[in-house]
C-alpha cells in the first residue's frame, strides 16, 4: 500500500487519490508543454486554457447563470469575510450616495458566521444587525446545536448593504437544509421583498460542489475556499452578480471606505481572474477534481452520495445515544451532511475512541479545539466504503 490512511479532516481534506496521481504528473509536466504546473507562467495559453476550462465546470455543474461572473482569488474565506463587506458597502454608497447609516445584516448559525460579524464591525462603515443567532434557540442558551425556526429571524433593515449566512458551519457542524419544506431550510422568502437585486452573501466554503445551491441567482456573492471539497488550500472561489462589480474608487469619493485592489471584485473581474499571480497549483489540482466530478454526474451525484453517507453516520450516532455511550451535539434536522460532530460520553471514553480510530487507519476525527468532542468530515473525496468503515467501528466501539 501506499501508506495512506483514511482521512476525516475538516479541512485542508482528503483529495481523490486518482487526482493527486495525476497532478503528480502535471507537476513534472503540465499538459504537454514541458513546464511543472508550478513553475508554468500564469499567462501562458496552456494556463489560461485550463483556468477558462475550471469556470466553466464549475458554471456547468452548478448552473450558475449569465448574471453572474465566476472569480478566482486567495485569502480564503477568512479574506470574504471581509471582502465582502467592502464591496458590498461600496456598492451601496453608489446606489444610496445620502444614507446617514447603513446596515449590514448577519444571520448567525455558527462560529464562522459569527466571526464574519465580527470582522464587519471592525471594519465599520455599517452598523451590523444580528439577524437571528442560533445560540438564542440552543439547549444551554451558549452553543449553536441547530438552525433556527424562521419565525425567529428579522430581517427588518428595508435596504441592508448586505445580508450574510453561512450555509455550512464547519466547527459547529450545523448546515442549512436544502429542502425548502424542512423548518432548517435558508428562509428565503422572508428576505426583504423591495430590493430587486438583494445583497445576498453566502458562505460556501465547506458544502460548496457538494450538492446544488439553492436560489443561487438570488445571490449577490457566494464565496467559498477550495480546500474542502475540491482543493488545496490557497483558492478562493466567488460566484459574484455582476451588480456587485463596482467601481471602488468611485465609491471611496462618496465616503467609502478603499478597497485594496486585489479584494476588489470588479479588478478580479476586469482582469480575468489573473490581476496578479493566482494560486496556479491549486487551481490546477481543483480542476481536476471538478473534472472528475463532471464525470461522475456533478452535484447531483455527491448529493445523493454526501445524503447517504451522513445519514449512516447519523444513524450510528443515535444508535450510540440509545445505549448512552454517543451523546449528539446537533438537533436532529439541523446536522450538516459535511461535517458530523458529536461527544463520546464518559472519562477517557474520547481518547479511547479516537486511538481505536487511528489504530484502524481513520485519523483527524478531533473535534474542533473551541467545541471539543468528535467531527468526522465526510466531504466529496471520502468514500461510501471509507464512511462505512468508521461506521463498522463505532458499533464495534458500542458493542465494547
Ligand atoms: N468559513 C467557513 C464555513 C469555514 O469552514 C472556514 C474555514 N474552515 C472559513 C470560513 C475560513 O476559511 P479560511 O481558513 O480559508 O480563511
């Protein structure tokens, strides 16, 4: 074998070993030209032809329509957080040059979410509202175990700048239900019914390419890193409506804040994606990814996949919770399809699991550092047979 053992990260991930084989060789020899895909120009055709090739799958597959522009960046979703809010305030003091404040409106469902809340109001420039905050509707008043009820959000600035969510809670493992008849699917229809071209921002960045994105044209940003589902780290992928590719310094005359250039949409826009340097490996090995997804049947495909995988892991869990040895940290309804989390109850029960784990070859099954317990990440590149596997052993755990 070659040493590889199954990997449950939540991020950076398991990548398809066919695809990491593969991108050995273009890092030798990138597509004929004699070049390593690391040491290839930016601005060679042969670059330029696969980075033309990697918007379109990702267009197909998530049939992103004309009216919006797909981007290429770095920074990750920590840079979004705060790209996001610069653009989009841009774009409002062009629209509404006079507003004596402008709102910016987070609907918190989880650690992320909340950190993006809080780097909007370091910023300043808006004054941030906390749509719903799921915490409020949690069993101890303290965590995000779930996705509110829709009767709890308010969403009552008329004109926000901008309306954020994060579709997919990585360290809390909460996800929006893509259900629109679930009570933890995204409430779309309470959204406010004034504003023709709505400031939606979602955060992607750990379910994007899993599966379909609801109401994806009703989203002024969507932004996700590759290093979930389909990348290494260092990619930042943006669905962007082209409404939101604004000129920043225009806006800065109006009293904007800058906007430094390479977070401006509208340069990533203008230039292709290639204003400076992009993450040329990364995209490399993200494109192969998406290509082999295409083949596979696209987001179609893993939502079946991703559905069925969680619902075996969330069914050994409740199992595990029957005989008290698991205890669920997510309300049922609520648990994300990517990111599974729950406790194993009793003194030294969670090192034991975890050691039982490794010794099996299934690693990086630690929960996040802030919330403790158990998170097996059960994105794209890990396999039905790789879930069942440590499902196989969490009943062998139970049966102890
Ligand atoms: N949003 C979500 C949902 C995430 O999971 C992460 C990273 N785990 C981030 C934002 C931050 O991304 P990055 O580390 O790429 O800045």
């Amino acid at each position: 074998s070659d040493g590889r053992v199954i990997n449950f990260g939540a991020g950076p991930s398991a990548l398809p070993a066919s695809v990491l084989e593969e991108a050995a060789k273009g890092l030798l020899n990138f597509n004929g030209t004699g070049i390593g895909i690391a040491e290839i120009s930016h601005r060679s055709k042969e670059f330029t032809a696969f980075l033309a090739e990697v918007e379109s799958l990702i267009r197909s597959q998530l049939d992103v329509p004309e009216t919006h522009g797909i981007l290429f960046t770095q920074g990750g979703g920590s840079a979004q957080f705060s790209a996001v809010v610069l653009n989009l305030l841009a774009r409002h003091h062009l629209l509404n040059p006079d507003l004596p404040e402008r709102d910016l409106d987070y609907v918190i469902t989880g650690s992320w979410s909340k950190k993006a809340a809080e780097e909007a109001r370091r910023l300043g420039g808006g004054r941030v509202n906390v749509v719903v905050d799921a915490r409020a509707s949690s069993k101890d008043g303290r965590t995000f175990d779930s996705i509110p009820a829709h009767a709890s959000y308010s969403f009552t600035s008329p004109n926000p700048a901008l309306i954020y969510y994060c579709e997919n809670e990585t360290v809390d493992g909460v996800e929006f239900s893509n259900d629109a008849s679930s009570p933890a699917s995204f409430p779309f229809h309470l959204l406010p019914q004034n504003t023709p071209l709505l400031p939606l921002v979602g955060d992607y960045s750990s379910s994007f390419m899993s599966r379909p994105i609801p109401r994806l044209a009703d989203h002024a940003i969507i932004y996700a890193g590759a290093q979930k589902n389909i990348g290494p780290a260092g990619l930042t992928i943006l669905i962007v409506r082209k409404d939101c590719l604004v000129d920043v310094d225009a806006a800065a005359k109006l009293g904007a804040a800058p906007v430094p250039l390479t977070m401006a949409y509208k340069t990533l826009a203008d230039n292709s994606s290639v204003y400076n340097t992009p993450a040329v490996l990364p995209i490399y090995i993200s494109g192969l990814v998406l290509r082999r997804s295409a083949e596979q049947g696209g987001v179609q495909y893993y939502e079946a996949l991703n559905k069925r995988k969680a619902d075996k892991l969330y069914a050994a869990i409740k199992e595990g919770e029957a005989r008290g040895v698991f205890r669920a940290k997510v309300k049922e309804g609520s648990g994300s399809l990517m990111n599974v989390v729950f406790d194993v109850v009793g003194d030294g029960a969670e090192a034991k699991f975890i050691s039982g784990a490794e010794a099996l070859g299934m690693k990086a099954i630690k929960g996040h550092r802030s919330v403790g317990g158990i998170r097996v990440s059960l994105y794209n590149a890990v396999t039905e047979e790789q879930t069942d596997a440590i499902v196989a052993f969490m009943k062998s755990f139970l049966a102890q």
